[in-house]
C-alpha cells in the first residue's frame, strides 16, 4: 500500500511517520513542496499513484494564525482543496 503524507515536519506528521515505519509492507511518501502550489500536489499525487492521502499540512498554533490569518486561510483551507482536486 502506498501512503503520501503531507505536514510530516509538524508533531501529528512527525509522530505518525515514525509509527508508520514499523510496518514494512506500507510505502510512505511524503510531499515535501508548498501546500498551495497546486500543480505540484496534484504531480505528486498522480506520479505516486497514492491508495491513501493523509493530511496533515495546517497552520495549527493560534498566534501564528491570528498573525497570519490571510495565510493561514489559505494553508488551511485552499491547501485542503488541492489535495482534494
């Protein structure tokens, strides 16, 4: 089965990764790009050929979303879209 991750550097992505990695018959793929860059998500998907997507990627700490929150919108929600596009 192969598995593409996004938001694997936040602590959910990180911690799943390394449970994940106890179960040799599972392919983990990560998506390393910006969340926002939607024919990067859409490449990395289609190139992987992905049975699952878990998504991770978000702009969670509220300081940083209330700094943000033009971006934060965006990671959050338009970034959520291309994954699901």
């Amino acid at each position: 089965m192969i598995i593409g991750i996004t938001g694997y550097s936040g602590v959910l992505g990180n911690q799943l990764l390394k449970k994940l990695s106890n179960y040799r018959s599972l392919k983990i793929i990560i998506f390393k790009g910006n969340i926002l860059e939607k024919k990067k998500v859409t490449k990395w998907v289609l190139k992987n050929k992905l049975d699952i997507i878990i998504h991770l990627a978000a702009v969670v700490a509220i300081k940083k979303f209330n700094s943000s929150n033009i971006y934060s919108s965006n990671v959050n929600f338009l970034g959520t879209k291309n994954i699901v596009d």
